[in-house]
C-alpha cells in the first residue's frame, strides 16, 4: 500500500552517485548535497539542481522503476 516516489540515482551537482537513503533526504556524501524524499527537489547544496524523477509501475508485489 501506498505511493512510491523514485529518483535518479545521479546527484546533480557532479553526477557522482548518492550515497544514502535517511528517514529525512537523500543524501550524497560527495559534496553534501542532501535532497527532499518527497520530490527530489535541493534541501541543500552544493547541487542546485532537483533530483530526476523516475517512473514507478507496481504489479502485484513487484516495482518497477523506469
């Protein structure tokens, strides 16, 4: 149940990858750069860029991200 929200996995500042999933942000340990777990918009920087949001499809138990 539920909805499920999914982003590139790319930290816009470098395109270096994230690093982290918290309870509070995506969080790439590069630079710094923290992102929203609700849009992927920049919580912090240096990156000032939003994250890219993926397309998520759900068949019965399985996602799948696109």
């Amino acid at each position: 149940e539920g909805t499920f929200e999914a982003f590139s996995s790319r930290c816009t500042h470098q395109g270096l990858p994230v690093q982290q999933v918290t309870d509070a942000a995506i969080v790439c340990g590069h630079h710094g750069s923290t992102f929203s777990l609700a849009d992927g918009s920049v919580i912090t920087g240096p990156a000032t860029q939003s994250l890219t949001e993926a397309t998520v499809s759900r068949s019965g138990d399985t996602l799948t991200i696109s």
